[in-house]
C-alpha cells in the first residue's frame, strides 16, 4: 500500500492539471444587456453551464446560458457593476473571468410639439439590445404603461413611428432597455380638435355626406353618437385616413330621432355636428290587378335606400315574390306569382321595416301553365368578353372550414375555374386584397387583364396568401375594376368572392351602381364564402340585384366551386312570341313557370327555341361554347 501523503499529492496533482484544462476567453467590459461571444476550453462540456454573478457575490444569479457552442453567446446583466463570468460543470466553478458591466450611451431625436393623439416620427440612438424599446414616460419621471411603444429593432436606420397619448400635457420620448431609461427628449402634446359640416337632417337608413376638419391621426374617424353623448356601437363609420378629400359618406339608422356626427380621436370626441333622422317617407302605384305569370311594373316615390325591397305578399304575410329596389331608378319589375287572390305590395327597408303597402288582386292565367328548365352547361363566352374577379385575401380567410383554411378552399376552387371552366382566350383580369399588408385597404391587380393564359393564372392564384388582420375593402376593389375592364369590347362579368362584409368604410353599392351607369354590358355577381350572417346574405344579395348579377352563397368547398361557375356563365334570356323577356337568370341555370306557348332562349353561345305544352314542361340546354 502506497502511503497516504502520497496519495494526497497525487490527488491535489491531477486537480491542478484539470484546472488548468478549463479558461474563458471573454471582453473585460461590456454594456448593459450586451450580447457577448464567451470562448472557452475544457476536457468535457456535457451539462456545462455559463453564468455571470455580481462580484462580490449576491443572492440570486444574474445571467446563464448552457453551453453548447464554442463560442456561446450570453447576455451581460442589466444592472451595472462588476461580475465573474464563471464555467460550471457539475455544480462546480471550473475557470472564471473578471468582467464590468457599464451603462451605454443613447440619444433621441424627436418633435418639441405635437398633437394629442398624433402619430409622428422618432430617432432613437443606442445599443439596440434585444427588445430595446422607445415609447412614453411622464416628464422626468417613469415609463406609462399602456402608452405607444415601438421596438428599435425593427427600424433599419433607428426611426420609429409613436402615437402621442390622447391627454394633453407634457411627457417625455424614452429610451427603454429593459427596465432602464437610457435616454429622454422632452415632448409637450396638446389638445386637439375637429369641425364637422352636415346638413341638419337625413332620412332614416339614408346617406349623409360629410365634410370635416381635424388633426388625421391614424385610426380617427367620423361616426355617429347619441346626442351630447357616446359613439353608437355598430353604427355607420369611417375612417378619415381613408378620404383625402376630407368627406366621408354615412349611413344613418332607421330609427327617427336626434343624433350627433361625431369625429374620435384616439377614443375621444373632439368634435361634434347635431343631425335629426326623420321618419323616411315612400308611396308605391302599381296596377289593381294583374293575370299570373305576366310582368308588370311597381313605381315607387320618396326617400329610397339600398337594400329596400318591394315584396308581394298573400293574405297570411307570407312572402311570394318580391324585387330590391334601386335608389336610382323609381320602377321595378315583377312577374305576378301564380296563386290567384287578393294579395299586397310592401315596401319594406332593409332592416325590416314597412313604409308602404297597396293591394293587388293576381287573376288565374287564361291557359293552364307549364314548367321551362334552362341548363347552361357551359359559361357561353367569346373571345370579346371577359371575366374579372376580385379575390379576398384578408385576414378572416385563415380560418378554418373542415380543416382547411378557407384561402385554401378558394385557391384550390379558383385555379379549377381558370384551368377547366374559362375557354383559353376569353378575357381574363384578377383583383386581389388583403394579402400584402396587415390592417391596411390594399387592393391589387395581380392579373391585369390579357386572353387566359391558364398556366400563368394558375401560377398568380397559388401566390395567393391571405394576411392576418388585414381588411377587406370592398367597395374600393369594384371602383377600380372599371379601369381593369375598359379595354373590353364584349360582355363584363365582375365576380366578387368575400367571406365578409366591407371593413374599409367604402360603398359598395354606390361603387356598383357607377359601374352600371358606364352603359357598358357589364355584370357583378357576388360569391359569398361561409357566411353565416343572413342579414349579411341579404345585402349581398342587394348588391348583386343592383350590379344586374346574382349572389351565390357557399358553405363548403363544392359549393364554392359550383358558386363560381355559375358566376361565370352568361346571362340568358326567356323571350316569347311576341319578342318580350317574360324571364332572365344569370346563374347558369332556373326553372320558371310560363304561359303555354314558343319560346326562345337568348344568351351568349346564341339561340335555343323552345315549346311549352299546357300543364306540361320542357327542358332547354345551353350547350358548351369551349
């Protein structure tokens, strides 16, 4: 046996050596929260660790990163001071390194002035550590929690974009590293305010323009409020950044009374206009009595808004037939249901509520009718026409449907459309938004109109990627789809594919009826995608009425792909011996219920004559141009 103070040399020998296998190799000094490269050495590293603790030693540790890589990144404390960067394996100190931890300089460029609520400008000078953040403190005092805040590290050259907060007063621009104010600019905010012109009264459900004066900080905008009070949840509303013009156009509510419209400002009212919403008035003169099956015209007076309707109902309230109105055209037509009877005329708003009603007594046809079938089995379109469709890319479109995000669906549906239903040729345009950048109104023409190339189409659709919390301007998509089809010498087909209502404070409806009064052969079919919203439903359908189209509502995946090549197709025409169009349908297919007689079908692939027995049916085909 080897003596014991041999032994012990021995030990303390190989400790020595073991020791003087470890070393770091780090800076001596670094700023607050700096992001260091720590080089190191050592005969093993498995469970390693790398830790920075104050110098002398305190409770807690300071800064730690496993070691995985050689170097290993770590980031110094915030406070400053002297530390030890040590390397630990199995909970022991194997090698150490002196390092000081100081403060870094920063500076900030901002505005002596500026508005109570106003986005504006600010360079920030510093370190840029991770999450490095410039935002607002009271004067010479601590950061606001709650106030606009913006990371310096998403800024290429050090300027960031504040929101001043909506009190007047004097602040301070901070720059925040952590917990730790490393720079301040003195920024004074003062009270703004706004002026608003209207005139005094609108009809209920009407619209009124507005114009206004006001300090445009992002997200203000114009709405409604109860008189001397609050904004109205769910009223009408617009932003004003999206009106150079400094007018906006609102809708009011049907319900008669004293309002204010009210421009908000950072969530406050900083200027008002009082507005009274009158009871609207409408008349409407239409025959005593009609034969069932014929057309006749309704005419109506007053005050008229989008998405009014003229309905026929019997006895019992039950709706047979009925028309959406047009503001801009004071006679609809409808074609006398079939039950013969005493029955009514109602004009009713768009939220229900029923301004007019006449009776009109529906006599039996001379001749016992028949049935007509009209299938389109092709869209019918030439080489002078074209398809142009606005596809909605925002945000709503990442939810799923069946477990597939509903961009999915409509990508997949849509390159069917061009590759298998469009003839090669036909015109072809697509209008996309949403899927360029988040909370913006950005609408896009990705396929300016050109002859379908389906290859080049198919490669722009799969392109497509919706973006989450971006908006949905619909109205402002329609306005520029006239400048994509002017060069069209043929027919129009304008389909709108949404999954949601207009976010972007546009008309769509106004924008619709300016595309119809070009005089041009043009139609807006609207496909409504998972939409759950009858009400919702009801106003596209409006809509589409107005455009001389359809809406087409689609709750999966085979819908919307049936829904979009019934929009496509070509409109026809059921007229009679007599040369009159006693029917029309722009979706592809229907079937109607007419006087026995001879009849042709008009549409764009041409003609189909047809006979319609008494009490009996016929079937007409429209047969594929592609």
């Amino acid at each position: 046996m080897k003596p014991l103070i041999t032994l012990v040399a021995l030990h303390l020998l190989a400790s020595f050596a073991m020791a003087e296998d470890y070393s770091l190799t780090a800076p001596d000094g670094v700023h607050s929260r700096e992001r260091i490269e720590v080089g190191w050495t050592a005969p093993e590293q498995d469970g390693a660790l790398l830790e920075i603790r104050a110098d002398p030693p305190a409770s807690g540790r300071a800064s730690y990163a496993y070691v995985r890589n050689n170097p290993q990144a770590i980031e110094a404390p915030e406070p400053p001071g002297d530390y030890r960067l040590l390397f630990i394996v199995d909970r022991e100190v194997r090698a150490s390194h002196a390092l000081t931890v100081y403060l870094p300089e920063a500076s900030l460029e901002a505005p002596e002035r500026v508005g109570a609520g106003e986005t504006f400008e600010v360079r920030g000078d510093g370190p840029e550590n991770r999450g490095d953040t410039l935002t607002f403190a009271a004067r010479g005092g601590a950061r606001i929690r709650g106030a606009s805040y913006a990371y310096l590290g998403n800024s290429e050259d050090g300027t960031v974009r504040l929101t001043a907060p909506v009190d007047a007063g004097e602040y301070d621009v901070i720059y925040l590293s952590g917990s730790t104010i490393l720079a301040r600019a003195p920024v004074a905010v003062h009270t703004v305010t706004a002026t608003l012109t209207a005139p005094a009264q609108v009809h209920a459900g009407g619209q009124v323009r507005v114009r206004w004066e006001g300090p445009r900080n992002d997200q203000d905008y114009i709405g409604f409020a109860q008189r001397d009070g609050d904004p109205i949840r769910g009223a009408s509303y617009s932003y004003v950044a999206n009106h150079p013009d400094n007018r906006v156009v609102l809708t009011a509510r049907e319900q008669p009374g004293p309002l204010d419209l009210v421009y908000v400002s950072g969530g406050r009212v900083i200027g008002r206009t009082p507005v009274e919403i009158v009871e609207a008035q409408v008349a409407i003169d239409a025959p005593e009595e009609v034969v069932a099956l014929d057309r006749f015209e309704i005419h109506w007076s007053g005050m008229a808004n989008s998405g009014d309707q003229i309905r026929l109902v019997d006895g019992a309230g039950s709706q047979l037939a009925y028309r959406y109105v047009d503001p801009q055209d004071p006679v609809a037509e409808m074609t006398a249901p079939e039950p013969p009877g005493t029955h009514h005329l109602v004009y009713v708003t768009r939220e229900g509520r029923e301004l007019a009603r006449r009776p009109i007594r529906i006599l039996p046809p001379p001749r016992e009718p028949g049935e007509l079938r009209v299938v389109q089995t092709g869209s019918g379109l030439a080489a002078q026409d074209a398809v142009a469709v606005i596809f909605d890319a925002s945000g709503s479109m990442l939810q799923r449907l069946n477990g597939q995000r509903r961009v999915e669906i409509a990508r997949r549906t849509l390159t069917d459309l061009v590759s298998e239903t469009l003839p090669q040729g036909t015109g072809f345009a697509l209008r996309v938004f949403g899927h360029k950048e988040p909370g913006a109104c950005r609408t896009d023409l990705e396929y300016p109109l050109a002859p379908l190339d389906r290859q080049r189409a198919e490669a722009v659709i799969a392109g497509i990627e919706a973006m989450n919390l971006a908006r949905t301007p619909l109205a402002r998509s329609i306005e520029l789809s006239a400048g994509d089809l002017a060069e069209v010498e043929g027919q129009r087909i304008l389909v709108v594919l949404t999954d949601g209502e207009e976010t972007c404070d546009g008309d769509p409806a106004a924008a619709i009826r300016a595309l119809r009064e070009r005089g041009w052969d043009v139609r807006v079919n609207i496909v409504g995608f998972a939409i759950d919203d009858e009400a919702l439903r009801q106003t596209f359908s409006a809509w589409a009425s107005l455009g001389g189209g359809a809406y087409f509502n689609a709750g999966d995946a085979d819908e919307l792909g049936a829904a979009l090549v019934a929009a496509v197709t070509t409109e026809f025409r059921v007229v009679n011996a007599d040369g009159e169009t006693v029917a029309r349908s722009s979706e592809g297919e229907g079937v109607f219920t007419l006087p026995a007689g001879d009849y042709r079908i008009v549409w764009g692939g041409g003609e189909e004559a047809v006979s319609l027995p008494a009490g009996g049916s016929a079937t007409a085909t429209l047969a594929a141009r592609n």
